[in-house]
C-alpha cells in the first residue's frame, strides 16, 4: 500500500539528492569488487593477481552505473532541468535574438489571448448556475400571428404558452420563465435606474441558486397576478445599496411606482441570466401587470398574442436535448390548434392559420442565458480569432527562421556533441527545450499585454453595451488558452531546428565553414518567408475589404441628418407618469427646450435612430387595397412628435406632417415614407387615404394619410430603408427618445437641457445623452471594431514578414559575401550585385502573392456577410494590398542587397 | 561476462526476489548464492545484477537497507515487501506454467 510512497521517496532522492545517490552506488559495487578479490586471494591467487581477475570479472563498471541510474527512472527530469539551465545560460548569451522572439512572441499571443479573453466572456462562458449543461431554451420557429418583442437569437413566447408547457410535458423536471427589464427603484428619496429581472417562482430552484440571507422567490410568489409584492436583491446590489445590512429583510423599495418587500438575498456572484450584465433585484414576474402598466406588455400579460417571456426548462436526467425536442413536438402542435380555435383568430384568413400552425418549437443549450452580446459578437469574435491566428502563425515563422539561423550559427556546437556520441534524439529534445522555454517567456509577456489590449478592445464596443461587466484580467481559462499557445508555439517553431539542426552531417561541419547557402535550412527558411508574405497578403486584403465597408457605410445617405442634433432618453412610465401627463410632459419639454439658447427645433420618437431592433406591424390595412394570401402586409413603425421630422431634417415630399393641433380628439392621422407609397398605391396619390394596423384584416383602417417624407433607415445602415409608417405620437404613445438640433456643438447644451428636464420632472432620469452623430457611429461598432483590428493586425503581420525577409536576405549576404566581392573585384556592376540579391526577394514575394491568391478568392467568401458595397474578390482592394506589400517586401530586401554592393573585396576576401 | 544468454529475459528478476525470500541479502551475496543453488550453471554479473536489483527496488518489489556485513564492513542489504512477495508468488506460477509447457514441447517432438 505504501508502495508508491516509498517509489516518490527514492525518485526524490535520486533528484535531489543524487550526489549521496551517486555515492551510495559507488559504495554498493566497491564492496562487490572487494568481496571478488577476497574471494580469488582465497583460491589462492596473488594479491594483483586477484584484483585484475576481480575487475576482469566486473567488467565496465561505468555502464552499469548508468544503467542503475536509468532503472530509477527520472533520469529525464535530471535531464530536463540540466537543458533547461542550458537553455536559460543560451538565451542569456544573446540577448539580442531573445528580446526579438520575446517580442514576437508577446505581440503574437498578446493578440490571441486578448480576443479570446473577449470569446471566452462572451460566446464560450456558461453561466454560474448548478449543472448549467442541463438547462435548455425554448423558442418558437415560424410565423407568429401577433406581436413580438425581443433581441437576440431565439424567439420569445406569451405566458400563457410557457404555462401550458410546463403544465403538461414529460420532458423537463422543471421549467420557468423570466424576462430583462429596467426598473427605476427608490430606497429612500434617490431614484436610479436599476437593472432586474421579472421571474417566476421556478427560477431559483431550477437554477439551483441558494439565498445568502432570507429566502428567494418560490413558486408560490406567482401563483395569481398581482398578489406578491415581494422581491429578491442581488448580493452586490444588497452591498452597494444596503452595506451587507442584515435588517434589510423586510425593508421597502419602490420599484417603479409600486413598493415592494425585499425578502432575501441571492448567494454571491449570481447575477441573473445575461452574461456581462448583471441584474440587481427579482421580481415576481406576476407583478408584472400592476408595476409595468400602461403601454407596455404589463398590461397583456396573459395575452396569447403577445411573445414576450423567455421560457426556460430544465432537462430529466437522461433525457437528451433531441429527445425533448421530438417530445415536445406534439403537445405543442395541440396547443396551437387550440389557439387557432380562439377568437383571436375571427379574422384571420386561412393562409394566415396555416403558416401558424406551420410553426415548430425549438430547444436550444440555455446554460449561457440570453446573452444579446453573444448574439451580437459572436461572428466578429471569431473572425478576430482566425485573424490573431494568422498573426501568431506568421510570428512563429519568423522565430522558427531565427532559431534556423542560431542553428546554423550552432553547427559546430552541435557537430562535436555529435561527434563524441550524444544521440540526435537527446540534442532534439535540448533545442525544443530551449524552444519552449522561449514561447513560455513570450507567453507570459504576451498574457500581460493582453490585459492592456483587452482594455483597448473595449472602447470599441457601442455604448449601449459599454456597461457591460467584462473583465480585462485574464482567469484560469484563458490562462490556460495562452500556456497551450505556448506549448503549441513552442513545438511548432522549435522543431523545426531540432529536426533541420541536427542533421549528422558531422565530417562536413566541423570542417572549416562550408557557407551552404543552397543547404536545406536556407532553402527552408526562404519556403517559411514566401509562407509569410501569403499570410500577410491574406491579412491585408482582408483589412482593406473591411476598410471599404466601413467607409462605403459611412458615406451612405440614411435620409436623416445627425449633425448637430443631440439625443437622450427619458424614462416616464417608470417615473409613475400615467399616458396623459406623459404627453404633457414631453410637450412641455420639447416647447420649454427651444427657449435654450442655441436649440433649433426638438422632437421625439418612441425608436431610435439604428437601433438595430424595431416595430414592425405585422398587418397593414389600407381602405380599397386587397392584398393577396401571404401578401408581406408588415411595415415598419414609429410614433413622433410634430418636431421630429425637422429636428431630424426629414424632408416633407407632399402634404404635412403632424401639428400640435392633432390630438386624440380629433381625426386620426398618419404620415408615410416613399416606399410605403410606391408599395401601396404605385403612381396613385397616397394623401387622404385611410389606412390601419393590427394583427389581420379586420382591424380599422380608421388613419387619414396625411403626408409623405423621404426614406430614411431604420435599424441599421445596411439594410435598404423600409416603408414606414409614422403615427402620431399625441393620438398614440409618447416616445422616449427625444431629439434637439442646435446651432452649434451639441455637446455645449447638453448641461442646460439636464437641467431644464429636471426642473420640469425632478424623478424624471435622463439617460443615454450623446450627439446623434455618436448615435450612428455606435451602430457601426462592429464594423468599426472589425475594420481597426484587422487593419492594426495585417500591419503587425506586414512588418513580421518584413523582418523574415529582411533577416533570410541579409543571411544570405553575408553567406555569399566572398562570391559577391570577387564578382565586385572582376568589375561587376553594382547594379548587376543588387539583382542578385533582389531577384532572390522578387521570386519569394511572387512566390508568395501566387500562394495567397488562390487563399483570398476563397476564404475571403467566407466572410462576405460582413462586407457592404464590396465583393469578397474585388480586383482593386487585392490590386491595392499586393503593391503595399510589394513595397514594402522590397524595401526590407533592398537594405541587405545594398550592403552585398558595398562589400569591399579586400576585407571579404581576407576574412575566410 | 554479461547477462547470461540461457537466461529468458525477465528470469533474473524471479531468481532475484526468490534469492532474498528468506532472509535480506546484499548484492555479492545474491550472485554467490544463485550460482550455488544453480550448481555453477548460472552466473550472474554485476552488470546485469546492479541494474535489475535498483529496477526492482524502484518498482517496490524489494526495499534496501545499509548494515554491517559478515566481513564487518557496510553493505546494501535487499529484503522482500509485501508486494515484493505478491509479484514473486506470480512470477514463479507463471515461471512453472511456462517451463512445464517448454518441457512438454520439448519431450513430445
């Protein structure tokens, strides 16, 4: 039992205590010998006589003693750390070349560990709850007869739907919904915006989240609407707001107008179900309808028509995500045909009922939560991956040309302990050592230039998510990623010397130098260089495609103009504005603004500007228009003031636009963009035709048209501008984004219209206060963030692939240094000299270029959904990045063909 | 002289284990005594010896000890361990099956 103790005992002893080791072997087969001699003095022989036969009979005592050496078995430790000393005194000896790798090295994997810090934060992490594998969502795929309201990537259900599937399915041991929302909460005067989470009773216990203090929300907190008001604090906010105070169980807070009573705490770290963006209280989702009232999905809360609600499940042990997906099929397929028989569905035509009883209902891997970010990042992450990838390759090239190089410079080291019987395999293993020791140096500078990159890369990320909770500090993971970067490196770079290097050509070494220029290593190294230059080129062409995207979307016209114009948000519902002082509010605000000096015009919308979400209504209904079965009858919507549209520079093509005169009394009205009207009534006039929207047919086409404004975009810049449909926001909602054109910078009335909102409503919050400028810039972060990173890491492979060719070229030089000045002695032309060497730098980036071309044409295909305005293989951005690279290519060989020319024949020839 | 060639690769660790069975032994007289018993047939050298004794001790078979020899000098006394005796018991089963089934092939032809 105790046997591998006494193993780890004597392998320690051996290790660290050799020497007594040593001694005690000596020791041991000493006394063998003497006990020999006895024996043979005892058969009589003579003394000297006896000791010769002895050590006759032992034989090579050396060998032996190596062999018990080897018997203990840790021999290749012994061995590691005397190469590692080795590698370490090498590495000291030429501190030139150890700071280039380092350096290398440290950018190479700097820039994979910073973006996979990104990846694993924000596409890779599952979320800190129990067995988080076995967590799934639901989302329904198809055509949804009514309103929808989310972001990100699956589709969200009503609640009534979530109630009937957990009622009656076999596959989830437990399911629960829950839902984002901002709230504005007041402890004890102050009010803030705060954000939480609506959930129901199942939520913790199917998370398995313990409290830290009191008890968490349980099933029966939302067993009927409206009768909980309770709610659970995060163990952050719990220390931020209340300082760990353990009397806060049974305190009151306001939670937009309504007080609830916190009854517990939930354990630390746990900050509901979007990754980055911790929520701070749980609310009974059921309170929903008396805290989120209004004009909001509060007041629809058991509305069939209404998706709204992420469902969550958690599976049975043993019941795989396909299983439950087959599972749940026929139940849910029995729910809509129940839905379709309600009368909700009076109007509905019977396309309509077939596409929806057409739908499906999918079950994803929910241990990551919602993670708009992931939705959002994941394909530019990823593609910043391969990008750092590509670097990293091209880095490693170039030490593996270095390490050549050391190699060659080596060669007689290496001969000689060739020569005197070391095998190739242990003079391997010390040069990929020494490699290795290299890459781990690299890699921890590199994972300390990460952190700074991180903190870089987050400026670029939009501001609506630069609230985000990611951290720049590197955790076990991603410690993790950079060692096997390393390990990885580390064997890539090193073995190629270890392999090239030892090569026992010994006779041929240790003869005086026989400059080899055509030798295998040189050969390779000029295959590693041709490598980078394709590498590069890919990079650079890839950069300039996302350069011109950028730029092509810069320059589009969206239709509305940003300059200065400013835009903020107010938040009235959550202020406890019921609809009527809303709009008074915001009348007065608009009206009371243009009294600031400096302000234009104000207006307000309920969407912002590209916001890369929208209203869309699902049914559009224009009085004497039939439209055909599955006719797309949707436009998009938007509900204004009378001063958006100048604000904004929305140009008026026909009729008007709103007044403060329409209101809810008096007719209904609309305005429509250029596309609405050439979709609808082709050449006809549109002004003074009624329209409506609604879930079918049957809703009232009860708004006169009353106006006709250009196109403007409306969730991002890259798609075309859909027709839109402008209400009015007085007969209608207020909006929540209110826009300001000034005379001058924007930014100068910022602090004068802070302070104007709060003296009209001190609760009021004022949030999201940029230029509208910024507004649109943040819609392209992506692209943005694609554009500077790729163009910044094709520069970084650019310059590395310079100083590969740089080096190979002026190793070459000096090889072939006494062959170029007796050329020079015999009167060859200086010129003649430089394309000697120039040649060598035309074929390998020609040779490079031919390799990449092919590389480009397909693999920039793959990323064509991130272009706009350029095709993957446009000629003149691939035209444009060979002739930088070109440039700079021969630039790099240009120095050392050059100093080949300058080689005086006296000094070169005397030198051998 | 090296490893004895009538010796079958891995014999020499169950002569060993065999040898120090009864009592603890140092490495001469390991050798002394297997050539005994073996009536001079099998000679054991130091070369093969040291090794397979340090094998074994680091494999945990035997344990080894520093004490006073007969001659009154300090030797390196080798004992059997408990699984020392296990993988003995073993090697000597597998030792028997095999050199019965040699020695029947050999009668039978």
């Amino acid at each position: 039992m105790l046997r591998w103790l006494a193993q780890i005992r004597l392998a320690v002893r051996s290790l660290f205590h050799s020497p007594q080791a040593d001694r005690e072997l000596d020791e041991e087969l000493q006394y063998h010998l003497e006990r020999q001699i006895e024996e043979n003095l005892h058969h009589g022989l003579a003394p000297e006589e006896a000791r010769y036969a002895a050590m006759r009979e032992m034989g090579a005592i050396a060998k032996s003693k190596e062999e018990c050496r080897d018997a203990r078995r840790v021999n290749w430790i012994q061995d590691f750390v005397q190469d590692l000393r080795f590698g370490l005194r090498m590495l000291r000896k030429s501190p030139g070349f150890t700071l280039v790798a380092v350096l290398t090295l440290a950018l190479g994997i700097g820039a994979n560990t910073a973006i996979f810090t990104l990846v694993d934060q924000l596409v890779l992490r599952l979320l800190p709850v129990q067995d988080p594998q076995g967590v799934v969502v639901l989302s329904e795929v198809g055509n949804f007869y009514g309103d929808s309201q989310y972001q990100g990537e699956t589709s969200p259900m009503s609640y009534p739907m979530y109630q009937d599937i957990r009622g009656h399915n076999q596959v989830f041991a437990e399911m629960m919904c829950q839902r984002q929302q901002d709230f504005t909460v007041s402890i004890s005067s102050e009010a803030e915006a705060v954000r939480g989470e609506l959930v129901s009773g199942d939520y913790f216990p199917l998370l398995g989240v313990q409290p830290a203090l009191g008890r968490l929300l349980e099933g029966k907190d939302t067993l009927n609407v409206g009768t909980d008001p309770v709610v659970v604090v995060s163990y952050s906010y719990w220390m931020s707001h209340f300082g760990g105070d353990r009397q806060v169980i049974g305190r009151t807070i306001r939670v937009d107008k309504y007080p609830l009573t916190i009854v517990g705490v939930a354990r630390p770290g746990f900050g509901g179900l979007e990754p980055g963006l911790p929520a701070s209280i749980f609310v009974p989702i059921t309170m929903a309808p008396i805290i989120v009232p209004g004009y909001d999905f509060g007041s629809r809360f058991l509305d069939w028509r209404l998706r709204w609600t992420n469902v969550y499940g958690r599976l049975k042990p043993g019941v795989t995500i396909a299983e439950a997906k087959t599972g749940l099929q026929p139940l849910f397929h029995q729910i809509l045909e129940m839905e379709v028989r309600q009368p909700d569905f009076r109007n509905a035509t019977p396309y309509d009922k077939e596409q929806f009883l057409k739908m499906g209902l999918d079950v994803i891997p929910g241990g990551q939560g919602n993670a708009l970010l992931r939705h959002l990042f994941q394909k530019p992450l990823w593609l910043l991956m391969c990008v750092t990838g590509l670097v990293l390759a091209i880095a490693c090239a170039n030490i593996a040309a270095l390490l050549l190089a050391r190699a060659a410079a080596r060669q007689k080291e290496i001969a000689v302990r060739l020569a005197i019987g070391s095998s190739r395999l242990r003079i391997a293993r010390q040069l990929i050592t020494e490699s290795l020791l290299l890459a781990t140096v690299g890699a921890a500078a590199g994972t300390a230039l990460a952190v700074a990159i991180v903190r870089g890369l987050l400026t670029f990320l939009p501001s609506q998510v630069r609230g985000y909770d990611i951290s720049s500090s590197p955790d076990q993971g991603v410690l993790g990623f950079s060692m096997l970067l390393a390990l990885g490196t580390g064997l890539a770079f090193g073995s190629v010397p270890a392999v090239q290097g030892t090569r026992p050509d010994v006779a041929k070494s240790l003869k005086e130098q026989s400059a080899s220029v055509t030798g295998g290593p040189y050969r390779f190294r000029k295959a590693l260089v041709a490598l980078q230059v394709a590498l590069s080129l890919l990079l650079l062409t890839g950069a300039t495609l996302f350069i011109r995207t950028l730029k092509n979307l810069r320059s589009l016209n969206p239709g509305f103009q940003t300059h200065n114009v400013l835009h903020f948000e107010v938040n009235l519902e959550s202020a406890g504005y019921d609809l009527d002082h809303a709009h008074a509010f915001l009348r007065n605000l608009e009206e009371r603004m243009k009294g600031i000096p400096g302000v234009e015009s104000a207006g307000s919308a309920q969407m912002p500007l590209l916001s890369s979400g929208g209203w869309v209504a699902p049914m559009i209904v224009i009085a004497g228009y039939s439209p055909k079965p599955g006719e797309d009858m949707t436009a998009h919507v938007n509900s204004v003031s009378p001063g958006y549209f100048e604000t904004l520079g929305i140009h008026l093509l026909a009729g008007r636009v709103f007044r403060e005169s329409d209101t809810r009394e008096s007719l209904p009205v609309a305005v429509v963009n250029e596309s609405f009207v050439k979709r609808f009534f082709g050449n006809e006039p549109a002004i003074g035709h009624f329209v409506g929207k609604g879930n079918d047919p049957s809703a009232p086409a009860n708004m006169e048209i009353i106006g006709i404004v250009n196109d403007t975009d409306y969730e991002n810049l890259r798609e075309a501008a859909p027709r839109q449909i402008y209400l009015c926001a007085a007969q209608h909602i207020p909006g929540s984004h209110v826009y300001v054109r000034t005379t001058q910078d924007p930014r100068s009335a910022f602090a004068s219209i802070r302070k104007l909102a709060h003296e009209l409503g001190p609760q009021v919050l004022i949030q999201d206060m940029k230029t509208a400028e910024q507004q649109v810039d943040d819609s392209l972060a992506t692209e943005r963030m694609i554009a500077s990173l790729a163009s910044g890491f094709s520069l970084i492979a650019i310059a590395l692939a310079a100083v590969g060719l740089y080096g190979v070229m002026a190793y070459m030089v000096t090889q072939r240094a006494r062959e170029m000045a007796i050329r020079v002695a015999l009167g060859a032309m200086a010129g003649r000299v430089i394309w000697l060497v120039m040649r060598e730098v035309v074929l390998l980036v020609a040779t490079g270029i031919a390799v990449a071309l092919p590389l480009i044409l397909v693999l920039n295909r793959l990323v064509r959904s991130e272009l706009y305005g350029v095709s993957p293989g446009d000629a003149l951005s691939i035209t444009f990045s060979m002739f930088v690279l070109g440039c700079i290519a021969l630039f790099a060989g240009y120095i050392p063909a050059r100093r080949a020319m300058n080689v005086d024949p006296i000094v070169a020839l005397r030198y051998e | 002289m090296t490893k004895p060639k009538d010796l079958v690769q891995g014999t020499l660790d169950l002569l060993i284990l065999k040898t120090v069975a009864p009592e603890p032994m140092h490495g001469w007289a390991i050798a002394q005594r297997i050539r005994q018993i073996s009536g001079d047939v099998l000679r054991v050298g130091q070369s093969a010896l040291y090794p397979a004794l340090h094998k074994l001790e680091q494999q945990g078979w035997i344990k080894a000890e520093w004490k006073i020899s007969e001659t009154n000098r300090r030797a390196k006394y080798y004992s059997l361990t408990r699984a020392g005796r296990k993988a003995l018991a073993d090697e000597a089963e597998h030792w028997e099956r095999l050199s019965a089934a040699i020695s029947a092939l050999v009668r039978a032809i």
